[in-house]
C-alpha cells in the first residue's frame, strides 16, 4: 500500500475557482444563482476532504506537513462538477428512491478516489 499525505495543496492557484467558472459549468448565464453557486462551491470541498480524508489547501501552508502532497487541476475538475451536480440535484435524493445519503457522482468519485486516505 502507497502512504500518502493527509494534506493537499494545490500549485500555482488552480485552485482559485471562480464564479464564472462554476457557471461555464452549469450553463447559468446570469447572476440570480450567485449566492447558492458559492455555498455549493464551499460544499462540494467540504465534501471532497470528507472523502479523502484529507485537507485541501489553496496553498501551501507555512508549516505543511511533512507528506503534504501537491496535486494539479483534476481535483479543480471533480469540484466544478460536484457544485453542477449539487446545483442540478437540489432535492439530494435520487428519483423513486426517497430520501436517501447523498451519493458522489461517479465521474466525481474516479477522481477523487486515488486521493483517498484511510485509515488503518
């Protein structure tokens, strides 16, 4: 098994992910979703360190870990496409099901997933 940090940082700002961006991504032209875009966006980080188990940091700390880890704009990708989902998904359940826990996209979870950390 490969060790692997508990921290991730992101180089040269990919991690900057603007609104313009989000929208580009859920083809919303105007400003009316802003608000609602920006909780989705601390949401679906939110939801990716939960996953992984691991920190996501927009930039390298002063003191980082000593297995900080750098990590390039896949993870900007499966972000952008958690908020699109959450966006598109309000309900948070899957249609004929009820209500049931909130389920990653599986585009989503094949890129987060060789991130993952679990614990032993």
């Amino acid at each position: 098994m490969r060790l692997i940090s508990t921290a991730l940082f992101f180089f040269g700002g990919v991690m900057n992910i603007t609104l313009d961006e989000i929208k580009l991504q859920c083809r919303i032209d105007s400003d009316d979703q802003d608000d609602l875009l920006q909780v989705y966006l601390e949401a679906a980080k939110a939801t990716i360190e939960n996953y992984t188990n691991r920190k996501l940091y927009e930039t390298l700390p002063d003191s980082p870990p000593d297995n900080a880890q750098e990590i390039t704009g896949d993870l900007k990708i499966a972000i952008l496409m958690l908020v699109a989902y959450m966006f598109e998904n309000r309900g948070g359940w899957n249609e004929g099901q009820g209500v049931s826990n909130f389920d990653l996209p599986p585009t989503v979870r094949l890129i987060i997933e060789r991130y993952r950390f679990i614990h032993i």
